[in-house]
C-alpha cells in the first residue's frame, strides 16, 4: 500500500475520505481491538479498515460540520458503505448518537509513529 504511506505523510497528497460513519455498539467494551488495545467508549478513538493503528484523524459530521481528532486503533467496520467506526465518546462529540450513522469526512492529521 504505498500510496497509503505517501498519503499519511501530509503535503498535497494528505488522504481524506468520504463515506458513512457509524459507532462501536457497547457490547464492544473491554473487547480487544486489532491493535491488541481494549476498547473504551470513553476514548477518542476509531476502526478504520486500512489506516495504520496509531494514525490520527479528524472525523467530520457532514451534516452539521462538527469534527472530533480520534487515534485508530481496530479495523473495520464490517458494514458495506462504511468507513469508520468511532467510539462513543467521538459519536456523542459530532451528534452521530441518535442517528446512529451519518456521512462522514475523514481526513489524516498525523501519521501513525514509525516502527
């Protein structure tokens, strides 16, 4: 995937993403994610299914604009149509909550740390 590094690295090629966003259910809690990290809802964090784990991004409510910074630690979701899953502190944060899945733009902040 080495347009996905070059993507992370920012400049012109900066990845963004557009698509529907859901939230982890809370039976999810204290599950581990991908990452080997457990799950907290209280976490500002996020499942994407190709993002290296550690990558920040900013996740905006297309709808109504508001944007939280969320770390990816899981893959998925597993659900046609959809491109990230945000715990349930990021969803109450952009009003995804009651609607349970609204489109979303992701855009990369901060590339993942080297390994």
């Amino acid at each position: 995937m080495p347009w996905l590094l070059s993507a992370c690295a920012g400049g012109a090629n900066t990845f963004t993403q557009s698509g529907q966003g859901s939230y982890y259910a809370n039976k999810f809690n204290g599950r581990k994610t991908a990452s080997g990290s457990v799950y907290r809802p209280n976490k500002m964090t996020a499942a994407h299914n190709t993002l290296p784990f550690g990558t920040v991004v900013r996740v905006t409510n297309t709808r109504n604009n508001r944007s939280v910074k969320v770390t990816v630690t899981d893959r998925g979701p597993h659900v046609k149509g959809r491109i990230i899953d945000l715990s349930r502190k990021a969803a109450r944060k952009i009003d995804l909550i009651d609607a349970g899945v609204v489109p979303v733009k992701v855009k990369v902040v901060k590339a993942a740390p080297s390994r």
